[in-house]
C-alpha cells in the first residue's frame, strides 16, 4: 500500500464502520493500524485492492451492507474486481445479498464508475460471495457467486464485452449455506475450479455441512459435482482461499472457520486429492527433540473427521526399522496406522474398522502369533470387546480385519495391556473393565488365538453394587472355566487404567489398577499359575482422578517404580517400590505460617502447570543422562516434562504448548526422524463440541 515492497494488511471493521490498515516492517510485525471512516451505519462485509485510477497507487474498495453505497437497495455482502469488457480499465463487481443479484460497475480508469448493470442470481438467493475467473477458456472473464439462500453457485459466462449468459447453476448441498468461493487451478489442469464453503447454520440438522466443497472445471464453462473435504465438527467455515502455502507448485485452500475460532490449512499432495493442517481438531502432533534438550514445533497429521484420537502406540508395524504409529480413534470408530518415513514425517493414515458402535479407547502392540510381524490389542469400550488386528505377514504394514475378543456384557474395555502372566511364552493380554468394575486376563496360545476372559472383578450376580474380584478356576487342558470365587474389591471402584510389571520380584507378572471413583492404585500379585492375589491398595491423594497409569525404574535400584497424572488435583504421583510389592515411605515437612510439620507419606507429587488436567504420562529419558524422565499430557493444551535426577526424585517442569484447544488425551515418546534424540507424540482431539454423555467412562 505504501511502496516499500512490503505487504500490508487490510481490514474491514464490521461493527465500528472503519476501514483499518496495517503496514508491514518486513519482519512479520506491523505498524499500529490507521484507521479510515466508511460512513455512517456503513456495515461493511467485503473488501478488494487495486490500481482503479490507473496512478499505480493501490486503491481499496469496501461493500457496504448498511448504506447501500454499492447499487441501489442492494446490501451489498462482497465485491472483487477484473476487466469485463477488455478496455484495459478494471471494473467492480458486487455481491448483493438481499436483491438477490450481481451488479457489475465498469469503470473509467479514473477511480469512477459506472452505474451497475445488474444480473439475477434467482429468488432468495442472497449471494453471500463472487468471484472471476476465465472458466470456458475463451479469454473472456466469467463470474460465480456463493449463494447462501438456495444452496448453490451461479455462474455467468463473459461476452468480452461486458454483457453475460443467463446463470447457470450448481448445488452446493442442501442446507449446506454457502458463504464464500475462490477460483483457481487446483487440479493443475489449466483449468480453473471453484472451491467454495458449506457453512451450515443448523449443524445438527445439516451435520455433514461443515466442508469444503471442490468443484473441478471442464475448461468449457461447466463442473463436475462437488468434492468434499471436513473441516471439523461444528467449525462453521465461512470464508475460503487459495495459494500455495508450502512451494510444490501446487494450489492449496485455506479456510477460516468462524464457529471453532481457527483456520484449517489443505495441503495439496495430488489431482483432487488434500491432507488437512489444523490447528487443534482431530489430530496427533508430533513434536521433535533437540540436543540441547528443548522440543519444536509439532508437525500434525489428521485423524479423519470428528475421529476424537484417544490413544497412541508407537512400533515397527512394516519391518523397516522406523517407526510407525497406531491411533485409536474413539468416535472414528478405527485404528489408524501412520507409517513412518524415518526422517519424522508420517504416511497418510490408513484406517481398520473396530466395528459400528465400538468406541475404541486404548491400544497396545505386540507380536500375539509369533510371526514376527507387529500385531495390534484395542480395547472397544462400546461393543465390551478387545479388537486383535494381527500383521499380514507380508511386513508391509497392513493387518488383517479385526478379531473380537468378549470382555462379557456391559463391562466397558477401556484400557488393555499385554504380557505373559502364565508363563508359557505366548502373549496374553489384561483388559481393564471400567462398567463392571474388573480386570480381566484372555490368555493366547502363540498363534494369534485367545481364550475366553477370566475376570478378576465384580462378578455378574454383583453388578453393578458390589464390586469385587473374580478368580476363576479352570482346567490346564481344556481351559473350561468352573467355580468362579468372589473377592470384594470396594464399592464402585471402576477400573481406569491399568499397567503390568513384576513389582514384587518374584518373576511373576502382576497388575496395577487406577480407579476413576476412589483415590487409590490396586495391586493384582500374580502366582505364575494365572491366578491373581487379593488386591491391594495405595492411596494417591484425595480427589486425585487418575486417567492413567505408567512404570520404570526411577531411581536405578531395578526395583519397578510407578507414576500417576492426578488430573484433578494437577500433579503426577510418584510411587517408589521397594521390591516386595510395597513402596517407600518418605517424611514431607509441611510449612504454615504458624507451626512446621512433618508426616509421613508414600505418594509423592509435583505439580503440573496450573489447572493443566494431566491425563496421560510417559515415562523415557529425554536428556540422555541415564535417568528416566517422565512427561504429562495435560488437556489445557500442554505437556510437561519433568526431568529425573536418578534418585526418584524430580526437577522442575518445562512446559510447551499443543495449540489453542488442542486438549490433547494421550502422550507418547519415541524417536521418529532418526537423530539419536527422544521426540514426542500427542493426540489432539480438539472439539469445541460438548461430548456430554457420549462416552461415560468415569
């Protein structure tokens, strides 16, 4: 605007009829803004640059809707500007909502125009956008415009001369309401196409509106029917653009989405083909670690439209020494597998089907068959299932459909975990039942092969009241369950989370539970011979609500040590074992203002960042010391890593933002570009929408 080879910015200021520009300095800041009257109850919408009186200053030209300073009773919502009638001299043309019309104003190279000539975009129209482009080829301008009243574009075909053919016209969906539409070559066929927004209003009655909508030229003044691409649940897009945002030589869109306060970046990758960049919804991030200790930015990779991620699992699923990994995306009802390039950057996600309804929380991963070959365990909270994805076999990365595994009726697999906990050198898994207030244990015969559930939980006579342990006794040789034995456990204490580990030293796997309804982690000693101990318990601090559950050996005595996020009272919990299935006592000394005390605890916490809501942990060494760190996933929108000083004890927490409602649910660590340093996975759900009781798992 000011000739110092810099870009500025303009803006429209609906509400305060002024006109604002920006000046930039170059280095990506701009000056304060100036600020220009358009009138009173002037009501502005749209706005366009250019050189109208040809004195190679950039002019600016703004629709107001309130004064009707642009045609006649026209409420004018967008204007934009091209030669119509090829005299060298650029011409206005407007979007006029109410009168449900385009006025075209050419002008006179002077800064002045003519009186509009006006074209009908039919009855109730209300044309919300226009565009030009040349769609016929015929080097003659043509125009388009959004029409938010009938759910469709127009299009007028150029004479050259101004004038323009009757309208044609192309759904856009019913009750889709578009907004805005933006030309260009998005196939890289020298065609021009039309993208436009489905903006929807009514998001529960038109609840696949919220799109993108492509509309690939023929080069003869016609398109093919739309394409569309989501851009999340309830986001309202409302204005659209194109440009090439990353180099390839290839045109990417851009949307503002108005309902969910963010934009959303399509990258193109190929003919009509988009992989979404977004800020926050439906996503894992993956954020990269530096030698010096610190992490960038995230790269994020979509998740498919209101998948809701949940749980992350990271593994060599195609045998080429990168990793790879596997999603469970609750509301997607899928798991999602991401290979990787090994330099940090993911194939497009490939997605298996757990089943209509299934609600898949949690996954693990595991080789169940012996083939080498990477399988997948998925708990499916809403179908009481665990899902078995077993390997192809063919090291390529896919797997064959899911197997189901019953978990038994209303008893909600939210967490699954694996090991061998009978000692027989197949793999086995352990299922934490959050509705029926149980564990319970399917034990594989190395082939990819299951038995039935013994639970070590409320059994069914004592649902939902009376939770307890269930012990089953079977036989060796036909594994037929007999007499199930009841042991109480505690009023209503609904598993969360569980996690596996010999943490009493007798080379026995054992399980520790988190309980979403009491303050407490629950042991299960194992006796080699599938059967379970008693449960016992510590406490993790009143209120704590844990959401998940991770192990290793904090203080380097190869004793097995246990971490909690307590999302309610914003801190992780620390448990140091002492190798007989106890842990440490330590004395904390307590300052009040009045008196020092001391007490003695078991639990040790450090505190999140303020009102974080941590969910999720992992527990690997960051900063190559030899001491295991542990990081937390906090659901407003960080992470914190807390660094381990190799004697159970930990430093102060480093922070780094997810995005702006990013409220990532899962963490997990691994090295995914191949520089010998430690980076980090979340899952972003990221949904403004309220999930209520869609998923009742506490």
């Amino acid at each position: 605007m000011n000739h110092d080879y810099r870009l500025d910015i303009v803006v429209v200021n609906y509400g305060t009829d002024k006109l604002l520009v920006f000046f930039g300095k170059g280095d990506g800041t701009f000056s304060q803004s100036n600020s220009y009257p358009t009138g009173p109850n002037s009501t502005h919408y749209g706005v366009s640059i250019a050189d109208f009186n040809e004195d190679n200053s950039l002019d600016i030209v703004t629709a107001n809707t309130g004064s009707n300073n642009v045609g006649s009773s026209s409420k004018p919502f967008a204007v934009c500007v091209g030669d119509l009638n090829q005299d060298t001299t650029l011409d206005l043309i407007v979007a006029n909502c109410c009168s449900s019309n385009v006025g075209v104003l050419f002008g006179n190279g002077s800064g002045t125009f003519s009186d509009p000539s006006l074209y009908s975009t039919g009855l109730g129209s209300d044309p919300y956008s226009v565009a030009v482009g040349d769609f016929n080829n015929d080097n003659q301008l043509d125009i388009t415009t959004a029409n938010y009243g009938t759910n469709n574009l127009c299009v007028f075909l150029g004479f050259g001369n101004g004038s323009f053919s009757n309208l044609t016209s192309y759904s856009t969906e019913s009750g889709s309401t578009p907004t805005s539409d933006a030309v260009g070559d998005i196939s890289n066929d020298t065609l021009y196409d039309l993208i436009v927004t489905h903006y929807s209003i009514d998001s529960i009655a038109n609840y696949h509106s919220d799109n993108i909508a492509l509309f690939l030229g023929f080069g003869n003044g016609s398109f093919r029917s739309a394409i569309l691409y989501s851009t999340g649940l309830d986001s309202g897009p409302y204005s659209v653009l194109v440009g090439n945002f990353n180099s390839d030589d290839r045109l990417d869109v851009v949307s503002a989405n108005n309902a969910a306060n963010y934009l959303v970046l399509f990258l193109h990758y190929g003919f009509e083909s988009f992989k979404t960049k977004e800020t926050d919804a439906y996503t894992i991030c993956v954020i990269f670690g530096t030698q010096d200790e610190t992490f960038s930015i995230s790269q994020s990779y979509y998740t498919g439209f209101y998948s809701w991620p949940y749980s992350v699992a990271v593994a060599d699923f195609n045998n080429d020494k990168r990793l790879d990994i596997a999603i469970a995306n609750t509301f997607g009802l899928n798991t999602g597998i991401f290979l990787g390039n090994g330099d940090g950057t993911f194939s497009a996600q490939t997605t298996y089907p757990t089943g209509l309804n299934s609600l898949p929380t949690d996954i693990d991963v595991s080789d169940f068959n012996n083939d080498h070959h990477m399988d997948i365990a998925v708990a499916d909270y809403g179908i009481d299932n665990v899902g078995v994805f077993l390997g192809n076999g063919n090291g390529n990365g896919t797997f064959l459909n899911q197997k189901n595994i019953s978990t038994g009726s209303l008893s909600g697999s939210y967490w699954v975990a694996v090991g061998d906990f009978n000692k027989d050198g197949n793999l086995d898994f352990v299922a934490a039942l959050s509705l029926s207030g149980s564990v319970g244990v399917c034990f594989g015969d190395g082939n990819g092969s299951f038995s039935n559930i013994a639970l070590f939980g409320a059994g069914t006579a004592t649902y939902p009241w009376d939770i307890g342990v269930v012990v089953i006794l079977w036989s060796d040789q036909s594994r037929i369950f007999l007499v199930p034995i009841t042991y109480s456990t505690g009023l209503n204490s609904s598993p969360q989370a569980l996690a596996v580990g010999a943490f009493n030293k007798d080379q026995h796997l054992d399980v520790v539970v988190t309980y979403s309804k009491n303050s407490s982690v629950g042991f299960f000693f194992g006796y080699g011979n599938e059967s379970l101990s008693n449960k016992v318990t510590y406490s993790t601090g009143a209120n704590s609500h844990r959401w998940s559950i991770a192990v290793g050996y904090l203080n380097n005595d190869n004793i097995l040590d246990i971490v909690v996020p307590n999302s309610t009272t914003n801190n992780i919990g620390v448990l140091l074992g002492l190798g007989n299935g106890t842990f440490k006592n330590l004395t904390v000394t307590i300052y009040s203002r009045i008196s020092i005390t001391s007490k003695i605890v078991t639990l040790t916490t450090y505190p999140t960042d303020t009102l974080a809501d941590p969910v999720s942990i992992a527990i690997i060494d960051f900063n190559k010391d030899n001491n295991l760190d542990v990081v937390a996933n906090n659901r407003a929108n960080s992470i914190n890593i807390f660094e381990g000083n190799g004697d159970g004890t930990f430093s102060t927490r480093i922070s780094y933002l997810t995005d702006y409602q990013s409220s990532p649910n899962w963490v997990i660590a691994g090295d995914f570009n191949n520089d010998g340093w430690v980076d980090i996975i979340v899952s972003a759900s990221g949904t403004k929408k309220n999930l209520k009781s869609l998923l009742k798992l506490c």
